[in-house]
C-alpha cells in the first residue's frame, strides 16, 4: 500500500498520519473524550471524599474537597460496629452469594455454550431461541412467582434462594457460544477424539484453556449481575442477617432521609456504599487484559 | 461418554436450572394470572378479566408513557455519545485511551442502589455538592429532586452508568472492521468525516442493535433507580415505572394475580419494543444496500 513508512513513523497513530487531522479536531477529541472520564469519575471521586468526613462536615464542608478530621477509619469502625455488626454480615453475604453464583454461572454456561456451539443435536435450535426469547422476560415476571413459588418450598429467607436463580445466565450461555464459534476449532476437538480421548477430557483438557477470555467476561457480567442485583434479595429476604450489601444499604438510606435520630447513619451508607463498589470496580481491573466485553459486538449475528 | 450423549450432558445442568426459575416460574404466572383471589369465595377463574383490568389502569400506562418518553430521549443521547467516544478512541487520537477505556467502564460496575444513593446526595438542593457549588456561582439553586426534573435526574445516572459499557463494545466492533477498507478510501480521497460515517458506522450495525437492544430492555424495566431516589423525593409515587407499579400491587396490594397479569403484558410490550428497534434496523440496512447498488 505505500504507507508503511509513513505508519513506522507515527506508531500506531496510522489513521492521523493519513488524514493529517488537524489540531482543531485534535484538541475537540481530547476535551470531550476527557469531559466523560472526569464526569465518570465524578461521582465515585464525591463518594470516596465523603467516606473520610463525619457527620457535620459531611453535611456542611463543600462537597468536593477533603475537609475536617480524616475520619475514614472512624467511619469505617462504626460501620461494621453500628447494628451488632451487621454490615459485616451483609458483606459477607455478599461475597457468597456473588461467588458461588457467579463463579457457577460462569461454570454453567461454558458448559452450556460448548454443546451449542461444537455439537449438532436434536433439539438445539429450540434451546438457542429460547435463550435468546428469555432476555425479553422483565424481572418482575419472573421475581413475582419465584417469590410464590419459594414461599412455598421453604426458598424464602434461604441463600438458595439468591444463589439458584443467579446461576442461570441466558446472556452467558449466549456470549459463550459466540466466543467458541470463534476460537475453539473443530479441527482440535477432532483431533482430540482420533486420539481416543473422551469428550469431556476434550472439553477439559483441550477446549477449556481457549474458553479463557469469553469464560473471564462472562464471569464478570454475571459478578456484577449477582454483587449489584436488588430485586430479589428484596423481595426473598426479610431476614436482615441474610441481606447482601445493596438491600442493607439501601434500609440504612430510607432510614437515613426518613430523619429522626437515625440521621447519623448517613455517613455509614456513604461509607459502606464505598466498601459495596469497589470490588467489582477492583475485579475488572485486575482482570483487564482477559475480559471481552467488546465480544458483545459479535452477538446478534444472525 | 460418546459424542452423541455428550451434548445433552453438557448442556443439562443450565437447562434444568432454566426450567426451574424461568420456564417454570412463567408458566405458574401465566397460570395464575387467569385466576382472580376473594376475599369472600377464595380463588375463581376469571380468565382474561385480569388483563382487562391492567389495559383500563391509569396507572399501568402512566408509567409505560413515562418510561416511553425516557426511552425515545435517553437511549439516542447515550447511544449517541458512545458511538462518539467509541470512534473518536478508534482513531486514535485520545492519549491514554486504554485507562479512559477502563474509567468510562467502572460506573457500570456501580450497584444501581448505590449510583441512586450517591447522585441523591450530590444532587439535594441544602446540601448537596451541585448545590454548594451554585451557590459560589451566586445563583439561585433549583431543586432537581422535584417532579419537574426527576426524570432527567434518572437520565443522567443511567446514562452515566451505561454509556462506557456500550462505548468499549461500539469500540470492539469498530476495531473488527478490516484496515484495509478504510486504507483503500483514504487513498481513494475520503474525508475523515466519510470514513467514519460511510465506511465505519454501517460496519458496526449490529454492535449498535445489540445496544439498542440491550438499552430498550433496561428502560422498559426501570426499577432500582427511581425505586431508591423515591425515598429522597415525594416526586416518584408507587406507579412511576410499570416495574413499580407491578411491584407494588403484588407487594403492597398483595394482588398476585393481578400483579403477573401487568407483568406478562410488560413483557409483551418489551417484545413489541424490540422487534421495532429490529425493523428500524433491518430498514437502516435495506436503505443502505439499494444506495450501494
């Protein structure tokens, strides 16, 4: 093409090489660019400052800005104190409910995702739409008679009752069978089998290592799912020792604005509610370099 | 295990969990919502009275109009602005993209209890850091809590939570699109402006569908969001969103049946609501093949 000179030069920049963009539209592309990142960050930048006021500056220091005694420690003190420790429970549970419900998601739909992507079978095509059909379903259809239903199984106020229906995950299954459509040859699964190995060994053994980046996106949209779901803790649980943080949270809020004396709970939401947001903000960190989200595009192919 | 028995085996434990909390679960509401509970004579089949009942409630529509006008604003303006950032990160000319990326994607990872939490606070008229600083500003300090501006409050926090979510996969997408067609016109003359319309942006059809999508499921069912804020404003009653409204009927009414009568006739406005997005989709599509041709 003749440009590979010019690309060397500029590093990746190619297509500003080619175009020779003009400054205007650089300078245009950086200012707005820059304007989301600080309005993203905005909020989560007020609440990390809030974390470290106590009650009177929270309410009166300019918002912005670090003021008064540093009294995150203290913050964080009452907070798992305040109630018998009872945000510590609810941290905890948390934890659980996001771990083995997301983790098994994760597990589950890999799974799910192999058989409809590398096997043809009776039945398959009824499976897949109906997968796709089920994203359409609002969550009050389902969240109203899973809550009869469990009232009458013994499901309500019982882990089991968060952590089942978080384990299935229409969406993972999906980007699962996008993913390995994509990166898991049939090739290597035939090869597999000349070779007399069994399928699961294959799926193991030989599929699996490939599965990683849709496996780590898949288990980070269903983390985040389970960590930040609202609607059925709420309604499953009346229970506080069994709530998961949003719910908790959220009690503390109404509380809070409901006034009285329980206004000093203010700073444990603001304060807890940076305790509830940074895992999975540190999870999609950390696992940066693995997840494909972006693998979203390829669905909807057909 | 052969490969014939494999598949089934693979795909059971999802399908058996699929059958307990969705096929089964839906199936039960679609059942009870043919029945109507007494508190005199117990439960009765009244077939499709129910349903009757939710196509004549004010309250049902009123909520359905309101996440209706919020749909038909917000979504353009989000998607808008993501496949902006997206293009403009495609072309390389943001420094430090890859951190921006990684920043416009956290608020995604915000629990939406937390988000309503945290921009209720900012935005409350006494004390609130918007407030404080329009105060300095020496103007008066309008209250966005207030029944006139609530709704854009909403927008603002969902947008501000979804856009870096659909920018990284609009993003995804645009790097997919083969170098060597947008080489090709550059050399052929093209502007950067017919690059990233004429060539790009019909590349990325489906990442824009699949937003679409995704953003026209999320709307019909608000929840979380006006649900939180509604104990920091009188401004959102117990019917703001169809979601609340089925929330609260069952909930609150303990109306059972009624309540999965409203919420299967949600769910087919969402299909309705999608298979739309999808014929302007496939109208977008046919308009740009005959132009081509």
């Amino acid at each position: 093409m003749g440009n590979s000179d010019v690309r060397a030069k500029h590093g990746k920049g190619w297509t500003d090489a080619l175009l020779g963009v003009r400054l205007q539209t650089r300078v245009a592309a950086i200012i707005l660019t820059t304007g989301f990142f600080l309005i993203a960050l905005l909020p989560l930048y007020w609440i990390v400052v809030s974390s470290t006021k106590n009650e009177t500056e929270l309410y009166t220091s300019f918002g912005l800005w670090f003021h008064g005694p540093f009294f995150l420690l203290n913050n964080m003190r009452s907070l798992f104190s305040y109630g018998a420790g009872v945000f510590g429970h609810w941290l905890l549970n948390t934890i659980f409910y996001t771990g083995v419900g997301g983790g098994g998601a994760m597990v589950i739909s890999a799974l799910a995702g192999y058989a409809l992507s590398r096997y043809s079978f009776g039945g398959k095509k009824v499976i897949f739409a109906s997968i796709i059909g089920s994203l359409l379903v609002p969550m009050t259809a389902l969240t109203i008679p899973i809550y009869i239903l469990y009232s009458k199984i013994g499901f309500v106020n019982s882990a089991f009752g968060m952590i089942i229906p978080s384990l299935v995950s229409p969406i993972g299954v999906y980007l699962m069978r996008v993913y390995i459509d994509g990166s898991v040859p049939h090739e290597i699964i035939d090869a597999g089998r000349v070779d007399g190995a069994g399928e699961l060994l294959i799926f193991t053994r030989i599929a699996s290592p490939l599965m990683v980046p849709g496996a780590v996106t898949v288990l980070l949209l269903s983390v985040v799912a389970t960590w930040n779901n609202y609607f059925l803790p709420y309604i499953i649980f009346s229970k506080e020792a069994l709530y998961p943080l949003t719910v908790g949270l959220s009690l503390w809020a109404s509380q809070a604005t409901a006034g009285g004396s329980a206004e000093q709970l203010y700073p444990l939401v603001v304060t807890g509610g940076v305790v509830g947001l940074a895992p999975p903000m540190i999870l999609f960190a950390v696992l940066q370099r693995y997840w494909r989200v972006g693998l979203l595009s390829g669905a909807l192919s057909s | 295990m052969g490969h014939r028995v494999a598949p089934y085996a693979f795909l059971a434990p999802f399908v058996l969990l699929y059958l307990l909390v969705l096929v089964g679960p839906l199936l039960y509401a679609l059942f009870t919502s043919l029945f109507t509970t007494r508190l005199a004579g117990g439960i009765t089949f009244s077939g499709l009275a129910n349903y009757a009942r939710v196509l004549q409630s004010s309250d049902f529509w009123s909520g359905l109009e309101r996440v209706l006008v919020f749909g038909v604003i917000q979504v353009p303006i989000m998607l808008g602005l993501a496949l902006l950032f997206a293009l403009l990160f495609d072309m390389d000319l943001v420094p430090m993209a890859k951190v921006y990326r990684l920043v416009y994607f956290l608020p995604f990872a915000v629990p939406g209890v937390v988000a309503a939490i945290l921009w209720g606070f900012m935005l409350e008229p006494q004390y609130g850091a918007l407030a404080q600083l329009i105060r300095i500003s020496g103007m008066g300090v309008p209250n966005l809590l207030d029944s006139s501006s609530i709704l854009k409050v909403i927008g603002v926090i969902v947008t501000w939570q979804a856009t870096g979510f659909n920018t990284v996969i609009i993003y995804t997408a645009l790097r997919g699109v083969p170098r060597e067609l947008t080489e090709a016109a550059i050399l052929d003359g093209a502007t950067l402006g017919v690059v990233m319309l004429r060539i790009k942006v019909p590349l990325v059809g489906k990442a824009l569908a699949l937003s679409a999508f995704l953003a026209v499921i999320g709307t019909l069912q608000l929840f979380s969001e006006p649900y939180i804020l509604s104990s920091y404003t009188p401004a959102i009653n117990s019917h703001y969103t169809p979601n609340m409204y089925i929330y609260s009927t069952a909930f609150a009414g303990e109306e059972y049946n009624y309540a999965a009568a409203a919420s299967f006739m949600l769910a087919l406005i969402t299909i309705v609501g999608v298979l739309v997005v999808m014929g302007f989709r496939t109208w977008v599509e046919h308009r740009g093949g005959s132009r081509e041709g």
